[in-house]
C-alpha cells in the first residue's frame, strides 16, 4: 500500500500539472520549457520540475519564483541533466508563502551565445490540499469548509451575509473580487498555516490582499457565536482593504482592529470586565500606544482588542460615521496617530481617550488630576501665605502710621 503522504502527492503533482496544462510553456526565444510541473506538500516543500530545451548548449540555468503580492524574488541555481531536466525543492516548513496565495514562477538560461533567455511565469495556487475542503457561495463569498455538515457550511455563509449587512454602513463594501473563508476545525490545523512567529492564540486571520480568511470554529453547540463573531470580523478586514488600497497600511491598528471588532455580531461579554478592571487599576492602554501594532502577549491582546471596539464604537456614537471616514482619510493623507484625530474630529487622540475614558468607563480624570496636584497646591500656598502674612503686616502698620498722621 502507498504511504499517505505519497498518494498525497501525486494528488498534488496530478491537480498542478492539470491546472498548469502540460503542454509546452514556450520562452522569449532561445529556450522553450516543457513539462513544467509543481509539487506542493502543504506547509513542507514545493518541488518546481520542467525540461528545459535548447538549440545551443545551456551555459547556466536558474529558477526564478515569487508570491504574487511580493516584491521579492527568490532565485535558484539549477543543475541541468543531459536532456534538459531540472528540479528544485523548496523547503516550504517556514510558510513564507501565505495559504491559497499565488506564486509565480519561471526560469532563465544562459547558453553558450553568451545570452540569457526569459521564460514566461506560470502561475499555481498554493492551496492548503491536506483537508476534503467543501464548498457553498453566494454572490462573492465562498465557504470552504471541511468539519461539519451541510449546516454548518449554510451557517457560515449567514454569518457572512448578516456581517456584510452590519458592516456596510461604516465600510465600503465590494462584490466584485471573490473572497474566501476557509474554516479550519481547530486551531491546530489553522496555526500550521501561519508563519511561525504567530501568536498560539490566534483563532483566526485574514489575507486581505489575497481575499482570503482564515478561521478555527469547531463543529459544536457554540459554533454559532464563533461563526458570528470571527467571521464578520475577518470580512470587515477585507472590506477595509478592498476600499483603502495601499492607504490600509497607514491606519493605526486600534482603529483597523476597533471597526473589524465593532462588526462582530455577537459582542464578547468579557470586554466591558476586562476594560473595567483595567480602568480600576490604572493599566488600560493609552492608544497612542495601539498605534502600529497590537501587544504580543494574550492578555495584552485582549484588552486592546477590547478598548479598540469601545473606543471605536464611542467614536462613531459621538462623530457618527462620517466621523469614522474622516479618521481614514485623516490617516490616509499621512496624518499621524495623534494629528489624524486632530484633523479629523478636532481633538488630538491623547484628548479623545480621556474624553472615551471619561464618558465609556467613568474615569473622572479631571478630580484625579487635581488630586495629584494637591502636593504641590499645598506647598504654594505655605510659599504664598509667609510673603502674605508680611505684606498684612505691613498693611496694618502704614494704615496705623496712616490714621497717626492724619490726625
Ligand atoms: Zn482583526
């Protein structure tokens, strides 16, 4: 019997070659390429083959290859046997190549002309094939899914469609470009996927420049919320980035995080706890702080996420949305974090988190600061009450000298 890792690969060798379409890939003169093959064993290696085929000897061959989105291109010294052959393993355990991406390929050879021909790209997926993944759509989301039954599949895409319809309000939405949310059954199989500094408690993630979600929802009597609140929020993430372009970069990731956050249908009941503890102790984070990235560590995380929907939602409450749209494009324009809000809104963020803290948690920032002046306000009055107790003095002294001389 074949080793399941081996059936698996050949099931990939077949699905690329078919996708590839094995006739010949003819190049910009010199050389033409044939049988040009990819091998994807997800989240370990892709092995590129092709014969490259000349009229004059092949001085030096090299592959060339790049995810479709990168400015980087990686490059390849190939060893070419007598017919043409070549063949490169690429080493893939890193996941440098996001799930379901596009990678473009191609090679060049340098003959004995002294000249060095192009070939055209070919283009593959490198699609995650280690699941049975099934599939429902409607419009441009798909659901691809592999735990679960039809229901859950259906339940997935409800969750999308009432997350589309809250969002749109606040976030340009697009149904042009195709989106797809992988719903991985658990957070293993998800985590696999990602690069691996990722944080272990990511339970989902989004690709917004591919259209692709990921997501970790087991089949289960909670699967509901889950669906409910991760899904939308991955979406929104899309959304954003479909209608911002390159300008998504430049927004601060409270404000990302806050609407993505913000559209999640089902709000998470321990966010108002943990804001209030933290607001008790004096350890919320200033979102000066939330500007470039969120913290690392789970805790951390979960109250920026926390006081990013707040603090967004507080926003949108008091500048309503056209408040929200002009934070982007403050942020769009190049504002920075503190500024953007300034021009936006009319109050620097320093000033709005007070305000937020004040008017969401109740803070009375305005008595605590007063009370901390108390030290101070004591020793000016002991510096302001010896030079008035003299000048008093002095008062009665001349009005006595005064009333002596009037006399
Ligand atoms: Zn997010």
């Amino acid at each position: 019997m074949l080793h399941p890792r081996i059936i698996k690969l050949i099931i990939a060798i077949s699905l690329v070659t078919l996708l590839l379409k094995p006739n010949q890939v003819h190049g910009q003169g010199g050389i033409v390429i044939e049988n040009a093959g990819v091998a994807v064993a997800f989240g370990n290696s892709i092995t590129f083959t092709a014969n490259i085929k000349s009229t004059l000897p092949i001085q030096q061959a090299s592959l060339l290859f790049r995810e479709a989105n990168e400015e980087i291109t990686r490059v390849e010294t190939l060893q070419v046997a007598e017919d043409g052959a070549v063949s490169f393993t690429y080493d893939a355990t890193q996941n440098v190549f996001p799930p379901f991406s596009w990678v473009l390929f191609w090679f060049q050879a340098t003959l004995s002309d002294g000249v060095t021909y192009t070939s055209d790209p070919i283009k593959f997926q490198y699609y995650d094939d280690r699941f049975p993944w099934r599939q429902v759509n409607r419009v441009n989301v798909t659901i691809n899914w592999y735990a679960g039954d039809d229901s859950f599949g259906a339940s997935a895409l409800d969750a999308a469609g009432s997350g589309i319809l809250a969002m749109r309000d606040f976030v340009p939405i697009s149904f042009d470009d195709p989106i797809d949310v992988y719903v991985y059954s658990n957070i293993t199989d998800l985590q696999s996927t990602l690069v691996s500094s990722s944080n272990e408690w990511v339970g989902a993630h989004a690709h917004p420049e591919l259209g692709v979600v990921l997501v970790a929802i087991p089949p289960s009597s909670s699967q509901f919320i889950e669906m409910e609140t991760k899904i939308p929020h991955e979406l929104a993430h899309v959304m954003l980035y479909r209608s911002l372009g390159e300008n998504y970069q430049r927004q601060p990731a409270w404000l990302i995080e806050g609407i993505a956050s913000m559209v999640e249908l089902y709000p998470n009941p321990d966010y108002a706890r943990a804001m209030q503890i933290a607001s008790d102790n004096d350890s919320l984070i200033p979102f000066n702080d939330l500007c470039a990235s969120f913290p690392v560590d789970a805790g951390s995380a979960f109250l920026a996420y926390a006081q990013s929907q707040s603090f967004v939602t507080y926003i949108r409450d008091s500048y309503g949305t056209s408040g929200l749209s002009r934070l982007m494009g403050a942020y769009s324009e190049g504002f920075n974090c503190e500024l953007g809000a300034t021009q936006a809104l009319g109050i620097p963020l320093s000033q709005l988190d007070i305000r937020w803290r004040e008017t969401v948690l109740g803070q009375n920032i305005g008595g605590v600061a007063a009370r901390n002046l108390l030290p101070f306000l004591l020793i000016m009055l002991l510096v302001l009450i010896v030079p008035l107790w003299s000048a008093i003095d002095l008062l009665r002294q001349r009005r006595k000298n005064g009333k002596q001389e009037s006399k």
